[in-house]
C-alpha cells in the first residue's frame, strides 16, 4: 500500500487569506526516484509536459510514503491531490492520506482521512497495490496566517529593510537586512498590516531580530481596529510588548479582537522598530462572510449594482 500523510492539521477555506497551507512547508519522502523530489509535489506546477521536473516520486519500495509538516496545528477541510498526467496514472490507486500530530512510523499511523481508489491522468481531486507513491501537486486549505500577501506600509524605511519583509515567512535570522522590515530612527516608528477584510483577531506572532539589538522591541504597542486615524495607531491595544529574546517569536492573545488593521507603535524619541515576522491569526467576522457570502451570490448585474451603488 501508499501511505500519503500530513502531519498536523488544516480547516475549510471560507475567506480570502486562507490558502495552501502546504506551500513553503517541510517535506520529506520514503526514498526518492532520481530527481523527482519531495518538494515537487507542492511547487505550484504540476509538471505536465516534463513530470520529473515537478512531480514527486519514490522508489520502487514496500509502502512508500510522502509527509508535509504544516510547522503548526490547523484544523482539517481538505487535501487536493493531482495525478501525473503522462503515463501509469494507476500507482496512487489504494494511497492513504493520513493526517495528525504523531511522528509513530514517520506519521503513518495517524487517522486516515481518506484512501484513494483512484485518480484519472491529469485530474485533481479533493479528499477530504502500488510500489511507486507518485504525486504531481499536493495542495492543504485552511485557515492560516491572515497577514499573508496583504499591504504593509510603515512610518519611514532604514535602507532596504522595507515593510513587506515582516510577512515573507523567512524570519532571516543569517542575513537580516534582506527579510526583516526596520523604520529608520524617529519618533514613534509604526508598521501597519492591512488584512483588507475584518477579522476576529485570536493572536498575533512577533519574531524578533537574533543578530543584534533585540530590546529595540521593547515597549512596542499591538493595536488593532477598522480606524486610520493618527495612521490606525489610535485603535485599541491587544498587548504591549516588554520584551522579546533575539531570536525569539512570541505570541500575544487578542480576545477576538474585531479589526481590518493590524499595527505595531512603538512610543518615544530617537527609536527604530524593526520585525523579523509578524502573524495574525484569527477567523472573518460574521459580518464579513456575510458581505461576501452576498458577493458569492451575487448573479445579476442590476442586483450587483443596487447592493454597490
């Protein structure tokens, strides 16, 4: 038998900024057959016209297995797997797909989510005897990071430390000037996260700088709200930071916070705020799926323009 699993968890997609949570992540195959590594089979490209490029592919072996660890615990909706399309589409037929907390035989004996009868040549298809386990696009839905992809701006930028690289998802602790984001030094430094919709915020993930520096941190403000009044720093805190180790990602609870806006302020004179990674977790308001709950439904146009006008 296959045995296909992801360790940790995933919940159901409902919102912009939830998206592939296998993208990015650890992967970590059987056996590998030649160059078709483990990594392929969450690239984005399902390699049709050149498979050994973009397809994952063990060797010929007694349960072969394929594992992505999500590096945080999600909440399960559903796993897409996309079949190669050139040839022997039948070597996935029997694949487990497996999902848990556990590293027991390389995560194998975690629940089984779904067993895969079969797939077409070139199909992808949702889930919840073949010696090769071979994968040509894994992708996991869920709620993850909403700070993801969103617009950053800040009060002033040190050299190429810009904004965005608080939400690249590479801390950079080697080389810090090329994923970490710094204002200069000035008066009450900010950095402001637009997530575009509102949220209820749960919590916030602060990683600070390992290089240097780490109390520059200290005293940084989380607010968070639907104003951009005084540039959104006039919103309500959900925590002050006293301090973070270097090095360290520290995480601050927000009580379901409603907000579009997510800032670090940091108070005082002659001061550089500089963030390795920021993360925001939380789940869309029921006001905001219902706006876009209305969007989805939207089918006429005289309808779109009376609810837009």
């Amino acid at each position: 038998k296959t045995l296909l699993n992801v360790l940790l968890i995933v919940l159901e997609a409902e919102a912009p900024g939830y998206g592939n949570l296998a993208t990015g992540r650890t992967v970590t195959q059987s056996s590998t057959f030649g160059t078709w590594v483990g990594e392929q089979a969450i690239d984005f490209n399902p390699g049709f016209i050149q498979p050994s490029s973009s397809c994952s592919s063990t060797t010929a072996q007694t349960n072969p297995w394929w594992r992505v660890d999500l590096h945080y615990i999600y909440r399960v909706s559903s796993v897409v797997i996309t079949n190669r399309l050139d040839c022997c589409p039948e070597r996935i037929n029997g694949a487990e797909i497996r999902i848990g907390n556990s590293l027991e035989n390389n995560g194998n004996n975690n629940p089984i989510c779904a067993v895969i009868s079969s797939i077409p040549a070139g199909v992808s298809s949702t889930y919840i005897y073949s010696r090769f386990l071979t994968l040509c696009e894994v992708e996991v839905y869920g709620e993850g990071n909403l700070a993801t992809g969103r617009t950053v701006t800040q009060s002033s930028t040190f050299g190429t430390w810009v904004g965005e690289q608080a939400i690249d998802l590479n801390p950079s602790f080697i080389q810090p000037s090329s994923s970490c984001s710094s204002t200069d030094i000035q008066t009450n430094p900010w950095w402001r996260v637009d997530l575009h919709y509102i949220y209820r915020v749960s919590s916030v993930v602060i990683t600070n700088r390992l290089d240097c520096c780490p109390e520059r941190i200290n005293g940084a403000e989380i607010r968070i709200g639907n104003s951009l009044e005084n540039n959104g720093n006039n919103n309500p805190i959900c925590a002050v930071i006293s301090s973070i180790p270097a090095g360290v990602s520290s995480t601050y609870i927000c009580n379901d916070m409603d907000g579009r806006y997510v800032n670090l302020f940091l108070p005082g004179d002659s001061r550089f705020l500089t963030l390795c990674e920021v993360e925001v977790y939380g789940e869309v308001t029921v006001l905001a799926r219902s706006i876009l709950n209305m969007v989805e439904n939207c089918r006429t146009a005289a309808f779109c323009s009376f609810l837009f006008s």
